[in-house]
C-alpha cells in the first residue's frame, strides 16, 4: 500500500503545486493575496470544458482557450482593480477585499449560466488509461500533471533568471522603487504578472478539472484554501517553494489519511502550516523577503 | 420575468391585504436556488412545477387555483429561516414546503411549527426533522428505513462478508446516512474492515481507496451525494478496485452515469423511487417530465411531484374559510391521513415522537426498491 | 402596532442578525486599527456559539451565565495562542489565524461526542430578545468609541503606523497587540452566543472560511477609521442580500459586484466618505 500511497501523494502534490504557481506569483510581486485566484482557475476549467464539449476542440487546443480566457481575466483584474487601487495608494487590504467581490460575481455568473451541477469532460477525450507498474496505478494524465508542473516552473524560473522581463519582475518584487528608477515601466510589469498568474490558474484550472473529471462553480474554492497553504509552507512570492510546497503537502495529506485517519486530513494540513508559521514565517523552502517601498 | 412576477406578487399581496382571499389557494416553497445545493432545490422547482401544471390545468381544488410563492433560501440556514418568515408572515401562504437541506431544516422549521403552519419537506432524511413538532411532515424517507433493506439485499446477492465504508463526515446529510449504516451493519453483523472520511468539495479520494483497498473489504459501503460519490467509483476503477459500492439514496441519481460514465456499474442503491419502476403513474410522471424539461427526473424531482399531489388531497378534503390561522389548522388536521400512490408508490405518513417523547410530526411509509447499476441503467433486485 | 407586530414576525431574525453581525465587526475593527489582520474571528465566535449553546441545551444553565462563559473561553484560547501567533505580521498573520481558524472547525467537527459533529447542535432555545442584542451592541460601542480616544487608542494607532517606533518609545507593543486580539476574540464569542440562541441549529460549517471572509469584510468595508466604521460594514453585509432579494438569480452576482464598486470607490471604506477630518488617519499602514 506505501508504494501506491506515495504515488497518491506525487500526483496529489503536482495538481496543488499547479495551482500555487500562479497564486505565489500574484503575491510575490504585486503585494496582493488574489482570493479570487479559485475563481479564476474556475473559469479556466469551464472554458476548457466548453472548448472541448462545444467548439470539438481536442485538447491541448482547449487547455490554449482556457489560458485566453484567464489571460484576459489577469488584463482586467489589473487594470480595473489592481492599478486604480495602487494609483490611490489603497492600504494592502483593500485590493483582497476586491478580489473576493470578483470571485463571488464570477462564481454566481458561471452558476446563473452552467448551473450549480457538476460536469465533466467526456469520457472520449479522457487520457485515463492505468499504467500499472509493479502493484501499483497511475494514470497517464496524472503524470502529465506532474510532468507539467515541474516542467512550468522550470520555465518559469528560466525566465525570471535570463530574460530582461523575468529581472523586472523579481527586481520589483524587491523593490518598486528602485527598479522604477532603473527605467522600468513599473504598470506593465505588474500587469503583465497579473496575467502570467491567470494563465498559470487557466492552465492549472483545465488540469485539475481532468485529474478529478468535476466541474463546477465552486471548484476554486477548497483549492484555494489548500493554495494558501502550499505558499505559506514553500514560502509566498518562490516558485520553486510553490513547488516544494505544494509536494509537501501532498505527501502531508495523503500520509496522514493512510497513518492517521482521514477525518484528521485536513486538521493535519493546518495544523502544519500554523505550527511552520509561528516557528519559521518565511516557508519551509523560502527565504526571508525583507520588504522595502 | 422577474418584473413580470414581482408586478403579479404585488397585486396578489395587495389583493390579499384587501381581504379578497379565496380567489387562489396560496402556498410557498423556500428551496435552494441559487448555491450549491441548486443541483437539488432546482429539480425540486420543476417537480412542483409539473403537478401544479397538472392540477391547475385540471381546474384546481374545488374550482381555486393553487398559485405556489417560491423562494430562494441559497441552501443557508440563516436565508431558509427569513424566506420562512417572510412566506408565513408576509405572503400569509396556507402551508410551505422545503427547505432544500436538512441543515436549513432543523432552523427553519421550528419557526413553522410556532407559527401554526405546516412545513413539507420534500428533501430532508436526515434525524432529529419531524421531532420538532406536529406541523412538521415530510414525503422524504429516511435512511434508518432505506439502508438496512439494501444492506440486505446487496449483501444476499453479492454474498459479502466484511465491508469498508466511506463517508463525508461534514455534511448533515452523509453524517446521518453513516450512522444509518452503522448501525444497520451492527444489526446485520456484518464487520467492517476500515472506515474512512471526505469532505464536500474534496476531488481526490485515492489515499482513502487505496487504504480500503489494502483492507480487503469485499463491498465499499458509501455515504456521499453524487457530486462526491461519482468521482469515488472513477478513482476506484483506476486503482484497480472492482468490488461493488453500496449507497444510500443521495447516490440514487441518473447523473451518477454521466458523470462515472464507464465506472458506474456495481453501485447498489435503495430508494423508494427508481426511474425504471415500470408502475403506470412512475411512467406517466417521467414522460410528462421528459416533455416539459427533456431530461429524466431524479429522486428530488420525483419526491417534489408528489407531495404537490399528496397537499393537494388534503386541500380538496378542508373547507377553506379564508381565515388563515382556522385554514392553516384544518389543512394541518387532514393531512396525516392522506393516502396517495404517485410516482414514488404507495405512500403515507407515520408519526414520530418528539424529543420530548410525546407525538410529534410526521415521516414518510414506502417501500424501498433497491436497484444495481449496469451498462448505464438501474437495475431493479428482487 | 400591528403593523410593528407583523413587522416583527417577518423581520425579527434579519433585524437580530444585524446585532450580532456588527459585533463581529467591531471584534475584527479592535485587531484592523491596530494594525493585525486577523481572520479568526468566526472561529472564536464558533467556539463561543457552540460553548453556551452546550451549556444551555446540556447543562440548563441560564442564558446570562452562558453568554459570559461563551465569551470568556474564546478569550482565553486567544490568550493562549496569542502570544506566539501575534509575533507576525502582516498576511503571515493572517494566513496563521486562517489556518488555526481551520483547525478550530475540524476539531468542532471531530469531537461528535461533544458537539454533535457534522449534525450540528439543534434545539437551541430561542433566548436572544432585541434588547439583549440592542445592549450588547450599545456597551461595545460605548466602550470602544472612548477606548478609541483614550491613551490605549492611541497607542492602538500607533503601533498600526509604525510598530518598530511604538515599541522604541517605550511601550509594551506585544502586550497591547495581545489585548485587542483577547478582547476582539471576546466580542467574537459573545456574538456567537447569541446568534446561537436565535437560529435554533448551529453546525461546524458556519464558522468557516467563508464566515471569516464575511467578517472581514464588514471591518474593511465599513472602515476601520472608527467604530462606526464597524457599524456601517455590519449593517451593509446584513441588509444588501435581503435588499437584492428581488433579484432572484442575480442576487450574489450584484452583491459581489457592489463589493467591488464600493471598494474601488472607497479604499477605506464607507467611514472614509464621512470623517471630518481627512488628514488624520487610522488605517493599517500601506506597505
């Protein structure tokens, strides 16, 4: 049974580490916790679903759509709520408290149009064929998944190290100040983040509605709650940590519902990341961001 | 549409206001609308809907229309007490049905029961609902009557021995169903291997399948709704587990075979309704409903149709007086003994005692017909 | 007065809801001027909900008794866990109250022994009247609003605008970061009490994440420059759903939307539109 489990716990950590990605960038640049972040990996998965299911689109064409229409989304959400609220200079709770606004209107404006039901990718289009490979399954789409992950942080983390856009993002997230002085156009960097997080969610929104084959409104919501999690322990703002993190709690879960009881799955999860917040803030894996102006 | 129903709420309040009761019998239902438990409260809606069509397309009770005043309680506990209130105090309605879950119930209706006013769910099983009172009654079967049959049942057919279980340990509806099945599996003797919890909203189970099926179990008895449940029997079939589910009613639903598609067989459900019960009133209901909204009813639907038709007899049998507390009582007074076969079956009440010991409102009587799931239908078992 | 009467029986849970909702906000108005972005509140007020819920239903103990215990143990695991917990900041803070607010919940829901589990606790008796809530709400705000002008007031400010400077002049940071997180956890656990005993039926459900958002929401909403601040965002909360009624489907779409519009409007919240003085503020400081 270890052996299953452990493979349980990889799949398991590489769909909340797809969801982190995106959620660590938002943070560790913009300043800002994205509560609507869910609904935005929401949208993804119901785009993907409509792409395939109405458009007989195959799918990495439909995981292209989804990524479309929660790039759009990060456009909107910066320039209608983000960048007005930094040009007023807004205490940092009142760009959270916006996006929880826009996670209840999408939510209720997928739920007024699909319905509240579950739906699901046809089984058709479905990689979900078992491998078996010594007593233990997996399925060709969950180490997609896995594969995915690492291969978009790889990416990620390449572009943040060699490009010139990937040294704004990071000197910004240092500090706004000086990279404005370095002759940055600060707007559109933090612009442009907000749209590379929403395609991340588009893409993690799309994967994860195949993993679990479940689609429906509220779907955004129990993952951000484990999102949260995932960034606290790698630590907010690094990628690698929204990696790590994500692994970990993963293996967390899933050890614990095989060692423990599944009724403490999720005390366990929290009560982790409250202990690793009072004994070490900055995450297992990160470090310690000091935050000037 | 919304102006063209709030204009008529707004003539209908007036009217009433005026004293000219009578010209319609009013009742109300507060169902979930809007929210997650919408998958329920709207085949709900479209049940109620069908048999009023029917009913008033036929000329009403005794020549009065019934006109029902709907309203969306969003499944929450505080909005199913105030949509409560406002359909007893301000709609002034005869009788109410809903609300959707058994949660808002166990809010709602005691303020129904003080009131004086008869509050009809149509959707609750879980315990502690009828006890609060004699104006509470309910067309819903509960799980202590449905489980052990098909606990029965499966277990003779299939010849298990030992079972798993898995249920959702934080939701008022799967909690009852777990201790439901409990102590059925007590009663029948019928040891468990290892029990297993999920929460709502959960979409990966393979930690807990993989632990039952290191445990050797032969069945995997399962406390879920089919959001949760159809998933489960995904994972399971990928994990390589073939044994057979064992579910209470919340999985009686067709939308197990969409959503499970190719997983879906082996799944032993018990439920008074069956959408392959070939009685004529059953095929006259999914027809009329297959008509109206082109797709097949559910359990909730189903269960809604009824208890439209089964108000509807005691309706016919009281003397509507206009005085609304005298009307509230009479319609209170006849309806425990209504008899009524509708597409559910045979049906009527029971009274139970309340917490106090002394008689309080009323469950449902059916007969339970257990069904297995092959090739993407329910299969009836003798 | 019949008019009153019928008003009454239609309205007495939302006009109730009311009260105990701008409690909450006041609870999280104590920890937002100072500067503490905690989010456990609707965990305390769980804790006390479901404390004098217990001791009214299982022990018989009068509704006064029970209110003040269910105060008086949200206060003390604040206490407990305070001291640690307060030492970070920021969304480190918050994300640590989230997650200990989580925990609360799933033990509520595991210890079914005690509280009845996922089933919840019903049969609660109605004890909450208007005036118990009207007096509630009256002494919070009198007692706030001089504690806003008195020394722990300022100090409450200033430590919300520069803690390290606070702490240089001498005074006792942790002690009075600890203070309001108690007495926040306090009025927490009283709205709880009596929310309980107006509602019949409370479950592990209610005092989650989505109750806290709520509550934060209110604080930010309304403003955290005042007390009154706290009113405003509690009265918006509690009416705007039942005032959008009549929009059916679009209900939670609209209430969203204005979420939006008013926070884009308003940064600080709806006090902000109000005080006299714009130049002096008391607002968690912008990082």
């Amino acid at each position: 049974m270890l052996a299953q489990q452990i493979v349980n716990a990889i799949s398991l950590g590489g769909v909340y580490a797809l969801f982190a990605l995106g959620f660590t960038l938002i943070f560790g640049v913009l300043n800002v916790v994205n509560l609507a972040h869910g609904a935005v990996f929401m949208i993804g998965a119901y785009a993907s679903l409509k792409a395939v299911v109405v458009l007989q689109l195959p799918l990495p064409a439909a995981i292209l759509v989804a990524m479309l229409a929660t790039g759009a989304l990060g456009w909107l959400l910066d320039k209608f709520i983000f960048a007005p609220l930094r040009a007023r200079h807004a205490p940092h709770l009142a760009p959270m408290i916006a996006t929880i606004g826009v996670a209840i209107t999408l939510t209720s404006l997928i739920e007024g149009t699909f319905g509240s039901e579950n739906l699901r990718f046809p089984s058709e289009v479905l990689p979900a064929e078992a491998l078996s490979m010594g007593g233990v399954q997996i399925t060709w789409l969950e180490l997609e998944i896995i594969c995915l992950a690492f291969a978009l942080m790889a990416i990620l983390l390449w572009g943040l190290r060699k490009t010139g856009a990937g040294r704004a993002l990071r000197g910004l997230a240092e500090s706004p100040k000086a990279v404005a002085l370095m002759g940055v156009n600060v707007e559109s960097v933090f612009r442009v983040t907000s749209i590379l997080a929403a395609l991340l969610g588009g893409a993690a929104g799309m994967l994860i509605a195949l993993y679990a084959n479940a689609v429906f409104p509220r779907m955004g919501q129990p993952m951000l709650h484990k999102g949260i999690a995932v960034v606290i322990l790698g630590g907010m703002g690094d990628i690698r940590g929204a990696l790590l993190g994500g692994f970990f709690l993963g293996f967390a879960e899933v050890l614990s519902v095989a060692y423990v009881g599944s009724n403490m799955r999720d005390a366990i999860a929290f009560g982790l990341l409250f202990i690793v917040l009072l004994i070490r803030p900055q995450g297992l894996f990160g470090h310690v961001v000091q935050r000037r102006a | 549409m919304k102006l063209k129903q709030i204009l008529a709420g707004a003539i209908l309040a007036l009217a009433s206001l005026t004293g000219v009761a009578g010209a319609q019998i009013k009742i109300g239902a507060a169902e979930a609308l809007t929210g997650n438990a919408a998958q329920y409260g709207a085949p709900i809606r479209r049940g109620f809907e069908l048999a009023l069509g029917e009913i008033n397309g036929r000329g009403g009770i005794n020549g009065q229309k019934i006109e029902l005043v709907i309203e969306d309680e969003q499944g929450k506990k505080e909005e199913a007490i105030n949509v409560f209130k406002k359909l007893i105090f301000q709609d002034k309605v005869l009788m109410l049905f809903g609300p959707t879950l058994s949660n808002s119930a166990q809010a709602s209706d005691p303020v129904a029961q003080s009131a004086k006013v008869v509050a009809f769910g149509t959707s609750n099983t879980a315990d502690g609902i009828t006890s609060i009172g004699n104006y509470v009654f309910r067309n819903s079967v509960t799980e202590a009557d449905i489980l052990p049959v098909t606990l029965r049942i499966a277990s003779q057919k299939t010849g298990l021995k030992k079972v798993a279980v898995l249920y959702g340990n934080d939701d008022i509806f799967t909690k009852s169903g777990y201790d439901n099945f409990k102590k059925a599996l007590q009663d029948l003797k019928i040891p468990v291997t290892t029990t297993e919890t999920f929460a709502k909203g959960d979409v990966d189970f393979k930690p807990q399948l993989t632990k039952i099926k290191a445990s050797n179990a032969d069945a995997v008895v399962l406390s879920a709704l089919v959001a949760e449940g159809a998933p489960m029997m995904v994972q399971a079939r990928q994990l390589g587990i073939t044994l057979p589910f064992i579910g209470g009613n919340g999985m009686n639903s067709p939308r197990v075979f969409e959503l499970a598609k190719d997983s879906s067989d082996n799944l032993w459900v018990g439920s008074p309704w069956s959408v392959e019960n070939p009685a004529a009133e059953n095929k006259k209901f999914i027809l009329a409903y297959r008509k109206a909204h082109t797709m097949l009813p559910d359990q909730f639907a189903a269960q809604a149709y009824d208890a439209i038709y089964i108000v509807a007899q005691a309706l016919k049998k009281i003397k509507i007086t206009g005085k609304l507390e005298a009307d509230r009582k009479s319609l209170r007074d006849a309806l425990p003994a209504i008899q009524w076969t509708g597409a559910t079956g045979p049906f009527k009440f029971r009274q139970v005692a309340g917490r106090d010991g002394r008689p309080a409102g009323y469950d449902a009587v059916q007969t339970a017909i257990v069904m297995m799931t092959k090739s993407n239908r329910y299969v009836i078992q003798k | 007065m019949e008019w009153l009467e019928s008003f009454w029986a239609t309205y007495s849970t939302l006009v109730l809801s009311i009260g105990t909702n701008v409690l909450l906000a006041l609870s999280i108005y104590l920890t937002l001027a100072t500067g503490l972005l905690t989010v456990a509140n609707a965990a305390f007020m769980g804790i006390g909900a479901y404390t004098a819920g217990l001791l009214t239903t299982q022990l018989g103990l009068p509704f006064f008794i029970a209110l003040v215990l269910g105060s008086l143990l949200p206060a003390l695991v604040a206490l407990a866990i305070g001291r640690p917990t307060l030492r970070l900041s920021g969304v480190y803070l918050a994300m640590a109250t989230l997650a200990f607010g989580e925990v609360v919940r799933i033990f509520i829901l595991n210890a079914e022994g005690l509280t009845g589990g996922a089933l919840g606790l019903n049969g609660i008796p109605q004890l909450t009247q208007w005036f118990d809530v009207a007096l509630a709400v009256a002494l919070t705000l009198f007692v706030l609003l001089r504690l806003a002008r008195s020394r722990i007031g300022r100090t409450m400010e200033a430590i919300c605008q520069d803690e390290t400077a606070t702490e240089l002049m001498g005074l006792n940071v942790g002690a009075y970061k600890l203070l309001v997180f108690v007495l926040g956890a306090m009025l927490a656990g009283l709205a709880g009490g009596l929310n309980a005993h107006f509602t019949f039926f409370i479950s592990p459900d209610e005092y989650g994440f989505d109750r806290a958002v709520e509550i934060l929401a209110m604080g930010v909403l309304g403003g955290t420059g005042s007390p009154w601040g706290a009113v405003i965002g509690g009265l918006l909360i509690t009416l705007l759903p039942e005032l959008l009624r009549g929009l059916g489907h679009y209900r939670p779409l609209i209430n969203g939307v204005i979420l939006i519009l008013i926070i884009l409007y308003s940064p600080r919240g709806i006090w902000d539109l109000f005080r006299p003085d714009r130049e002096s503020r008391r607002l968690p400081a912008a990082h």
